[in-house]
C-alpha cells in the first residue's frame, strides 16, 4: 500500500461513497472536491448554497461517508489539513491515484486502468443524438470557432487540424481578444465550440458567450454538464476524466476530449464522403514527395542499379 493510501481523509471517504450518492450528494461531493477546504470557511446553509441543495442534504452527505454530522466533518477535514506537509504537497502536484513509494508496475497499471476507465466513461455518456446534431451543423457552418485555454488550447488546436484536412473553415482561439474579435463576427451560419474540462474557464465561457449572442450554435465540450459553460452552450458533449489523476495537466482529461472530437471528425467525414476522401487523398499526396521511402524500397532501388567495369 502507498504512503498516502494508508491514511483515510476525508476526499478518501468521498470518492469510496461516490457511486452509491443521490445526485442531490453528488452536488455536495463535487464542491469538496473541488474545494476541499471550504467547510472551514462556509456554514452548513452557506455550503448547501454553494452546492444548490438543502441543509438537510448536508448532514445526510455527511453521515453517509461516516461524520455524525458537519461539525465532525469538519474536524476530519482541519485534520486532513494538519497532516497537510508533503503529502498534502504531492497531491496538489501529482494527484490521489499515484504515492510517492508505489513501485512501477503499481504506476503503470493504476495509470492504464485511469486512462481505460475514462474514456469507457466518456463513450458512456456521450449524447449520440447532440454528437449527430454537432456533426451536421458544423458540416454545413460558414465558419466554426473552436475556444480553449490552457491544456483544453492545445485539444482545440487538434480538433482544428483535423476538421480543416476535410474542409471545414475552422479556427482556434485561446488568446481572449483574439477570440472575442472572432466571436463577435460570427452569426447563425456558424458554430463555436468552447473546451474545458472544468466548464469554469472564464476566458472560454466569455468567448462562447459573445458567439452565442451573435446567433451560432453553441455547443461546450467539458467534463461538467451542469458548469457554467455547459449551462451556456446549446448542446454539450460531455468528457469526462476522473478525480485524482495528474495534476494541474491532465492527461486523461485530454484524451477524452480527443475522443469526443475524433467521433464527430468521424461523423463529419461519414456525412461528407466523397468530399472528405478527395480532400484526403489530395493532402496525401502533397506530404507524400517530403516522405522517406521504406527501408526495404530503397534497399531494392539499390539493388537493381545495373553493374559497372
């Protein structure tokens, strides 16, 4: 067992409970993850509040995963915080699935099994019938915006490499004003899709939000439908990742972003066919002169030059 397996916490007991919550818990579960410490400032009103349910769900939240009540959680939770020092430094960094004493073959089979579980949750949730209406909509669009900042930046210019290769008229944005220069340009011939894992960036949730008011269609790709992003867009494609992987980049996240975003580069190519194979095979043959022949090609060409006296 890893060094910070051994110690029961309270994010510990949350992520046991997770799967048996009511959505109402749920709420409360995601806020503490997402701020673990925020019992030591807010009351039991002010926390129900923030997580948009009833004092009452509290105390049952609390008692499921053990406290006789929010007074005793938090207790665990100013605790957690006292035994902070390195541990509470690696999770910040590096993450709850992964102990700084685990062996490799434990990092490699936890890593895989995170990866895996992700994106079987992703396929799982995905909304087939938005995914189709995505997929059409930007078939046709005038233009499409893609917004993402940070990791989510770098999912956004992935998703513009493969849409221009089959002749959308895409363009990717993370610096804000370039992308609110773009979005306020915009209109209903156009689609602008925002990515963050989150759903709580507010660059990403501004420049969707300028789109929006222009008349595109707006759809958010994020791990949290009920985000503020999500709440704006017109349709959402969920990616979901789950907690406690690497930090602040997560890998898992990215991937499952990317599976979103290859099913509607699919469904686009599918709906596209003939387009989408002429357009293939005329950029194939572009890069094909600045490729190196095969090992085996060139040996042979060798080979077969006529002998000299």
């Amino acid at each position: 067992m890893s060094a910070v397996a051994k110690t029961f916490s309270v994010l510990d007991r949350i992520e046991t409970y997770q799967s048996q919550m009511p959505v109402t818990m749920a709420k409360i579960a995601a806020v503490l993850m997402d701020d673990p410490k925020a019992p030591l400032s807010l009351s039991i009103t002010e926390l129900a509040e923030r997580a948009r349910t009833s004092a009452a769900s509290v105390t049952r939240f609390c008692r499921l995963i053990g406290y006789t009540g929010y007074n005793q959680l938090r207790v665990g939770i100013a605790e957690d915080v006292g035994r902070g020092g390195s541990k509470a430094a690696w999770i910040a960094d590096i993450g709850r699935s992964f102990g700084p004493d685990d062996p490799p073959e434990q990092v490699r089979s936890v890593l895989l099994n995170t990866h895996t579980l992700s994106l079987q949750t992703t396929a799982g949730l995905l909304d087939l019938d938005a995914a189709v209406r995505v997929a059409q909509a930007i078939g046709k669009a005038r233009q499409v915006d893609v917004y993402g900042v940070g990791g989510s930046a770098l999912t956004a210019l992935e998703t513009q490499h493969r849409l221009y290769r089959i002749g959308i008229n895409v363009h990717t944005w993370s610096e804000v004003h370039a992308g609110l220069t773009s979005a306020a340009i915009l209109d209903e011939n156009c689609v602008a899709i925002g990515i963050s894992n989150t759903g709580r960036t507010e660059e990403t949730i501004h420049m969707l939000s300028v789109a929006k008011a222009t008349g595109a269609y707006t759809v958010a790709i994020t791990g949290n439908p009920d985000s503020p992003l999500g709440k704006l867009a017109d349709d959402v494609l969920t990616a979901a990742a789950p907690n406690g992987y690497l930090q602040p980049a997560d890998l898992s996240a990215r991937h499952c972003q990317l599976f979103v975003v290859d099913f509607l580069y699919l469904l686009i190519a599918q709906a596209n066919f003939d387009r989408t194979t002429r357009l293939l095979a005329a950029s194939a043959a572009a890069v094909q002169p600045r490729r190196r022949p095969a090992r085996g090609v060139a040996l042979a060409s060798f080979n077969t030059r006529p002998a000299t006296a």
